[in-house]
C-alpha cells in the first residue's frame, strides 16, 4: 500500500497530459467511414438542383403599321415624269384657228384659266395658269346668249381694250384709266357695247361704280353682226369679294388679273369653252 500514492500520481500526471495534446487521431478506418458519409453532402452543395420551370404564356402583339416616309423623302420619278409629258392642250391651242390670228391666247376651260404664247420657234407656251369664275348661270353658246341672263358667252373673241380705275399696271395693251364720266352704253345706236364719256347718265354700266373694275379687259363679244339682245359689256375682270360668280364676265384675283395686263399686247384673243374638247372647234 506504500507504491499507492506514487501510484495515483502518475495515473494523474497521464490524465493532465493527454487533456492537453487534444482528441486522439482517427484510425485510417474511421477516417475512410466518415469522408464515404460526407462526399454526398459535398456534391449537393456545389451543384444545386435546377428551379422548376414555369411556363409563360405566350403575348399577342398587334401587327406593325407601315410608317409613313419622312417629309424630307426626295420625289420617286414616277412623281417628276408629268414635269416632261407634253401638256394635253398645248397640242389642241397650237391646232386651233385662233391660233392663225393671235400670237397671245388666254384660254377658259371651264374653271381653269391659262395664258398662251407664241415663242419664236413656232411653239405655244404656257405663261400662267389659275381659278377663273364666270356667268352665275353657267356657260352658253355666244349665238343663243340673251341679255340679263347671267351666263357667259362660249367662243373666240378678241381682247380690244384694258381699262380700269386703278393706274396703268404697265401692260403691252392700250389701257384707259375710268372716270366718273365712264360708261359703258347699252342704247342701241353706233354707241352701243362701247366705251362713252359723258357728263350726263348713259344707259348701261356706270364704270366707276364697280370695283370689280380696278383691273379689267374688254372681251368682243356682239361687236359685229351685232345683235342688241345678246347683251354687251362682257368683261375679264377682278373677282367680288364675296363671290366668284359673275353677271357674264370672266373673274379673276386680282394678283391675276395683274399678272396676266404683265404678259398681254394687243391683239391677243380669249377662248371660252366648257371642255377642252371644244378647243378645236375655235
């Protein structure tokens, strides 16, 4: 019993050692034992499972719209080619038997009015174009016109004077400023479908009455084989303000009416007619 003691200490001087130098190693089996167990869990961790798919209904869109071309888009050439075709009455003015006596014709075809001229080299050129208005009853035969019926005589006609109550715009045509003398006579004697000064009234058109007159033309129409009920002072003039419709005469804007006393001379020749089909026929 004497070695117990020396004993107990040493038993306890083993215990303090191996509390210091931590847990045993794990024998080569243990070890195989547990790296088998925690491989699973090592693939699981560094591949994860896909997520479930959740399928999307497909969106309906609407079909696009064709975008307009910008403004700026250059013109195709189908769009230029009628700058090169012949004008369609340039032939029929060029055919025309006015066109043996004048070298200027201003043409009405209905609505459309244009300026023409004869160009050196024999061809007809067009000057100008625009809107012209007329009788308020419409377009008639000059033979079958009645006077006071509002309708504007069909055919050729020379244009024989400019006039107006503004000045003098510089046309080729001889051009008589009005007056408050002015008239246009209806009485039916040599005076009749002319101009008169007189200080005392005249039967017919006092000119300065009518500022449709600021700028106008005499067209002759019944100046010869004059028959008194066809009616007489058939003008080219400026248009109302309100109306394009005329008593008998041929209306233009102003700015036209102007640009047109630019171009004319004397001697030129108006045709009037309903379609250019009647152009031939003049």
């Amino acid at each position: 019993m004497k070695y117990f003691p020396i004993i107990a200490a040493l038993g306890f001087l083993l215990f303090l050692a191996a509390c210091a130098s931590g847990p045993a190693a794990p024998s080569p089996a243990a070890a195989q034992a547990a790296f088998a167990t925690a491989e699973p869990k090592a693939e699981a961790q560094s591949t994860p499972s896909p997520a479930p798919v959740t399928e999307t209904p497909p969106v309906e869109t609407a079909l696009p719209t064709e975008a307009p071309p910008p403004e700026d888009t250059a013109p195709t050439e189908a769009s230029s080619m009628p700058e090169d075709l012949p004008d369609p009455l340039q032939g029929a003015v060029a055919a025309c038997a006015t066109a043996e006596l004048t070298s200027q014709i201003v043409l009405a075809v209905d609505h459309e009015l244009t300026f023409w001229e004869k160009a050196e080299d024999g061809s007809w050129q067009r000057r100008m174009e625009t809107y012209c208005g007329y009788g308020a009853n419409g377009l008639v035969m000059a033979e079958e016109r009645v006077m006071g019926s509002k309708t504007t005589p069909i055919g050729a006609f020379p244009l024989t004077l400019a006039f107006g109550t503004g000045e003098d715009p510089g046309t080729g045509m001889v051009y008589r400023q009005i007056t408050p003398n002015s008239y246009w006579s209806e009485v039916e004697d040599e005076s009749f479908n002319t101009w008169v000064e007189s200080e005392t009234p005249v039967p017919g058109e006092h000119l300065i009455d009518y500022y449709q007159y600021k700028y106008a033309v005499n067209i002759g129409f019944n100046l010869e084989d004059i028959v008194y009920s066809r009616g007489c002072a058939i003008f080219l003039h400026c248009k109302s303000t309100n109306s394009w419709n005329t008593a008998g005469c041929v209306s233009l804007a102003e700015e036209d009416m102007l640009a047109l006393l630019a171009y004319l001379r004397d001697g030129a020749y108006m045709i009037i007619v309903p379609g250019a089909e009647s152009i031939a026929e003049y």
